[in-house]
C-alpha cells in the first residue's frame, strides 16, 4: 500500500506508523479488518487514486450514509469494532469516527481522530475524523457550530510520560493525544491570578458542563499565578485546583474575548436589576432548524368533516420559538379546528388549544380529538408520534409524522363555534418558559451556586426582579428537564456561555 497508493508514499515514515499503520484505533477487540474495507472500496480507490482528498471523502460520505447515529449506545462499555459495525449499522459519534478511520487507513488514507472533551459553550464531548493530505489535517465533517475551548487530537504513540502528579485531573493525563486547538480557533496563552492554596504546583481552567464544571486544561503555578497555554477565545472559564477528587475554584469566573482580553464576572450585590428570561438553555442552529420545520403549517376553521370548505385561518410564516398565541379576527363560527401540516416535512407539533368569547372571558374549548393518519394497533410509531398527542397537556410529547407526508389534527367542536384564539407550540425541547412549571435562579457567588429566587412560570417570560447586576446566572426549570446553560445578562438580553 505505501508504494502503490500516492497519499501514503508520500508520508514520512513516522506519520505512516502515526496514522496509516496501527491496527487498532480505540480499544476496539482485534481483528483483521484491514483486506474487507480495503476490497469494499476498490470502486472509489480506481476513480480517485490521484485524489487523495476526493477518496476520503467518497469513504467518508459512505459510511456517514450507511452508519446511523445512536446515542443510546454511549453506554455500551466497549470500542465496537468494524465487523460489528457493520452488522449494527449504528453507532454513536465515537464509533463512527472509529470505524470511518479503519476505512480510510485500510485505504492509505492518513486519518485520525480530533474531538473535545467539552464544547465551549455546550457541555457536550465530541469526536470527528480528520484525515493528514498534502502536509495538513483536514476535518472531514462541516463547520463546527459551537466555540471551542480545546481540541485534541488523538494518536497511536505514547506522547509524553504520564504525570504522577495528583493535583491533575485524571481527565488530563492522557498520553495519547496532542493539543490542536490553535488549528481550529483563535487561541491565547493567558495569566490568570489564583486564590493562593499552599502546596498545589498546578490550577485547572474549566469551563461549564452539563451541570458542573469541566477540566480542560492544566497549567504550572508560579507566585499564585498560572499559565494556560492555546486557549480557545470567546469562552467563559473558571480556574480551579484539583484536590481529593475535586474540583476546588481557584479565581471568579472569566470571559476570555475575542481580542485576548480578560473580562471577570462577578455578581454586583450593591446593583440590583429586574430581568425578563426566555429560555434556560440557547437555540442552537441543529435545533432551530428542526423547529423551523413547522413553517407552512396552517390552521384551519370548516363546517364539513371532509374539510372540503376549510378556510386558512393562520399560517405560520416563521420560526416559533417559544408557545405562541394567534388571535383569530375571523368572524364566521366552524364546528371543524385543525392543525395541518406542510407537505415537505410532516407534522411537527407539541401542543395545542383552542378558545372562543372575545374580551376577558376567554374560554378554553373540548371536542372530539380527530386527525390523520389514524393510529394502526401494535405499530409504536403511530402511538407514540399520534395526534392525540398533540392534546395531552405535555409539551415534552408531540404529534409527528414522517417527512413528504402530510398529517393533521384538531378537533370536533359539536357544533359551529366562533374561535377567538388558537395557542400552539412546534416540537422542541421545551427549554422555553412553560406555564405552571416552577423555575429556580441562581448567580455563582462566593465559589457556589446561590438562589435568587424562585418563579412559576406564566407567560412568554419569567421577570424577576432584585437580581445582583453583572454577575454569571443558570436558569432552573424544577418541575422537569435537564437542560440549562450559563449566561450573563447584558443590555436586556441572556448572553449564553
């Protein structure tokens, strides 16, 4: 393979040993997987020998088109290894990436593994395949849409002792990777003044997770201060020292700026503020669009149970971000509502509800539940995805049929009604102000997390007033869900970190 195939005979023999020759890329169990995927591909090796970039991405898109995407997989205790992929066809980010890897080496493709462990402004790790040509890695996905703090990459030789020093996070000593963050971000080597701690030679930065604080990266300590070398701009950290298996913090929480400056948060007692919060956790672009998929929903009035005589009482032109109301200036009564969905991509509702009488004495109307496509008996699809769903008082369940096919629900009101309004929201993560659930907020004060206030949530917004000004929040919603997010609060809006 390394004198027939361009990409890999021009490789030095340390990057050939590097990222064409191991026989494993995880800890996946052995096996002699190199002549299947190396025969699988024989059709796009002829087609692109001379093209090393077009070859890695033919693989590339293959098996993104025949590996599906699984999380629940994440809890499965081993690496899968590519005969089991090949028979599961699913896997989550890391067993892709794996098997993606052993495909484009088998082919003497120069590849690897870069991933984060925590994504700068979401808690999550993430794994993606990169692949050496003409001299310089290449991720093959699309453009990461989250601010990363580091990124590493992965490799198959031990890259330096491990530390045996044990105010490091374990997290931090592996010696299979090298740090590539300044490959993706603008990165800074930055001082950061510590709380003085006797007998800690290193301070890790960290930034926040799913619930708690993540270490990234470790520095030395010298006169109660620290050195953190390529760090990712545009993300909020927290120094800390690692003892006894804690993380301990170590400075006030800091905004790392585009321009390299520092920009400390801390909660400002003696200012006291009103806010208006919206959501507990960002719209991320992944999440907006699926969202967005409700646009060219419409809601309608008839008197014929065909709907032959419907008549387009609201469509939704936009993006919906939240549960939003539709006041009905139609005058004429309708014994028929209903929700219908788009044709390209299939119903995509949460909740909704449907009320009558102008004015204050505005009443919440009841009918018989009806819609397409009816449930079928013994198909999970159809009961947990049905129409009904649409009216069960849950904004965590909903109404959803596939893609390209059109479905609808609403209701039988008995008789002709006149509708003043309709409420409605998309399937989403609910991380929007819901009614009735109780919120929490909390500003990171003297090294924890203290409550300002309590709230049941009511409208659009939560406002809440008697909030210490300038400091670093996370929005609670009590009653249900995992989700939240930091954010500091600047002219009238939640900056998310």
């Amino acid at each position: 393979m390394r004198k027939e195939i361009p990409s890999t005979a021009e490789l030095d023999f340390d990057q050939f040993c590097e990222y064409v020759l191991p026989y494993r890329v995880g800890h996946e169990q052995v096996e002699n997987w190199r002549l299947n995927l190396y025969t699988k591909y024989q059709h796009l090796r002829n087609s692109f020998k001379n093209d090393p970039l077009r070859l890695a991405r033919g693989i590339y898109k293959d098996t993104d088109k025949s590996l599906v995407s699984n999380l629940t997989i994440s809890s499965y205790p081993f690496d899968i290894p590519a005969s089991k992929m090949q028979l599961a066809h699913c896997g989550n980010c890391k067993n892709i990436s794996n098997y993606t890897v052993m495909a484009l080496r088998a082919n003497g493709i120069p590849s690897t593994i870069d991933y984060v462990t925590s994504m700068g402004n979401k808690g999550t790790s993430h794994e993606w395949v990169s692949v050496l040509i003409d001299g310089r890695f290449l991720p093959l996905e699309a453009k990461n849409q989250y601010n990363m703090s580091k990124v590493f990459r992965t490799t198959y030789s031990t890259q330096y002792k491990t530390n045996s020093d044990k105010d490091i996070h374990p997290i931090l000593l592996d010696p299979y990777r090298i740090d590539v963050t300044d490959e993706y971000v603008k990165t800074f080597d930055i001082d950061i003044h510590l709380r003085p701690r006797t007998n800690k030679k290193h301070a890790m930065i960290c930034t926040y997770g799913n619930n708690k604080w993540v270490p990234q990266d470790f520095g030395i300590i010298k006169n109660s201060q620290v050195r953190f070398k390529k760090i990712g701009a545009d993300v909020l950290y927290l120094a800390m020292y690692y003892e006894d298996g804690r993380l301990i913090p170590a400075s006030n929480p800091f905004v790392l700026q585009k321009d390299g400056g520092i920009k400390e948060i801390t909660s400002d007692l003696s200012r006291l503020q009103t806010v208006r919060l919206s959501r507990k956790f960002p719209w991320f672009p992944t999440r907006l669009a699926l969202v967005d998929k409700i646009r060219g929903s419409r809601f309608q009035g008839a008197n014929h149970e065909d709907f032959s005589d419907s008549v387009n009482l609201y469509k939704v032109n936009h993006t919906p971000l939240k549960i939003e109301t539709i006041e009905i200036n139609d005058m004429k009564k309708y014994r028929y509502i209903r929700y219908i969905s788009n044709s390209t991509f299939g119903a995509k509702l949460a909740e909704m509800d449907v009320f009558s009488d102008f004015g204050e004495n505005r009443k919440k109307l009841s009918g018989k539940i009806i819609g397409y496509p009816e449930k079928s008996a013994g198909k999970p699809y159809s009961y947990f995805y049905s129409y009904e769903k649409a009216f069960d008082g849950n904004y965590e369940t909903f109404f959803e049929t596939f893609s390209n096919n059109v479905g609808w629900t609403g209701y039988d009101l008995g008789k002709p009604t006149q509708i003043s309004r309709i409420r409605y929201a998309p399937k989403s993560d609910t991380n929007f102000i819901i009614p009735n659930d109780i919120y929490a907020l909390y500003h990171w004060y003297n090294n924890q997390w203290l409550e300002i206030a309590k709230k049941v949530g009511s409208g659009e917004f939560l406002e809440i007033k008697g909030v210490p000004a300038n400091g670093l929040y996370i929005l609670k919603d009590l009653s249900r869900g995992k989700e939240e997010r930091i954010f500091t609060y600047e002219n009238g809006k939640q900056l998310w970190w």
